[in-house]
C-alpha cells in the first residue's frame, strides 16, 4: 500500500507541474502578443501625428480607419 500511494503523490505532482508549466508558457505567449499590439499601436500613433502635421490639423476618415 506504500508503494501505491507514493506513486500516486507523484503522479498528482507532476501533473501539477505540468499543469503550472503550461500556464508559464501561456503568460508568456500572452506578453509576447501585447508588446506586439503595443508596438503596433505606437507606430499608429506616430504616422497619425505626422498626418496631422502635414494636413494642418483637417481631419479626413481615412486617418480614424487606419489606427482601428
């Protein structure tokens, strides 16, 4: 009976590890994924600004579709 239940700690161990694992690697893929969108949004941000400048300030739709 020893045997039986220190095999079944490690079972329940190592798929608690496994389990924690996958979420470190989600949380990673999840960060990943907004720094991308953040970079993204930056540079939206940035060609809007020039457009502004260079339209002296008249607002066109085209500009609010590209930042969607």
């Amino acid at each position: 009976m020893i045997g039986l239940s220190h095999s079944n700690v490690i079972k329940k161990r190592n798929k608690y590890l496994h389990k924690k694992e996958n979420l470190d690697e989600k949380g990673v893929k999840q960060e990943r994924r907004r720094k991308i969108l953040e970079e993204k949004l930056k540079f939206q941000i940035e060609l809007i600004k020039k457009r502004l400048k260079n339209q002296k300030i008249k607002f066109h739709k085209d500009i609010f579709f590209d930042c969607v």
